[in-house]
C-alpha cells in the first residue's frame, strides 16, 4: 500500500540544538531512495507502506545510537486507494483552486 507520512521526530533529554540528531535522520531517509521533503517541523515521506515505516524504525535506531535514551515522534499517515497521489502534488493543487477562485 502506498503511504504519505509526515513525521517529526524529537530526541528528548539532549539539549537544545537537534540539528544534528535529525541531520543523521535525514540520511537514512536519503540511503532509502524513498521520495521526502524536509519542513521547518517535520519532514514528508512517501512509499511502499513497509520501506516507509522501516525507515521510521531506521530513523529510530540511528538516533537511540547517537545516544538518546528517549524519543517522542508524531506521525500524520495518510493512504489513499483510488489513486497514488504525490504529497508534491497537494500544495500545487490548493494553490491552482485558489487562483481559480480570483
């Protein structure tokens, strides 16, 4: 099944400064070959429902190595079976209603 998900994960007890936790995050991500986008409070993944939510995992356990003994992730999960629809095709189409709309 194909899956959207947009995931923010959070190191607790480190400090501050998260940059370079999600950073080693961001590369299993990229070693995945999945499609992403990183935003300012999480990033957008999309695949095969298990590649993504193996790379959670992987995200997971490459942050736990690095030292956190905690974690709190959010996960908004969206699936559709009518058609595969792109995360990269949903702000594009909000924005062509909108200027259809002046």
């Amino acid at each position: 099944m194909w899956v959207s998900i947009d995931l923010c994960l959070v190191p607790l007890g480190v400090g501050v400064s998260l940059s370079s936790y999600l950073a080693a995050c961001q590369k299993v991500i990229e070693q995945t070959g999945l499609d992403y986008e990183i935003g300012p409070n999480g990033t957008a993944i999309e695949g095969e429902w298990d590649q993504v939510f193996a790379c959670v995992r992987a995200c997971h356990e490459v942050v736990h190595a690095k030292g956190t003994t905690r974690i709190y992730t959010t996960l908004k999960v969206n699936t559709r079976i009518d058609r595969k629809q792109s995360f990269r095709e949903k702000v594009p189409s909000v924005k062509a209603f909108l200027s259809s709309e002046t």
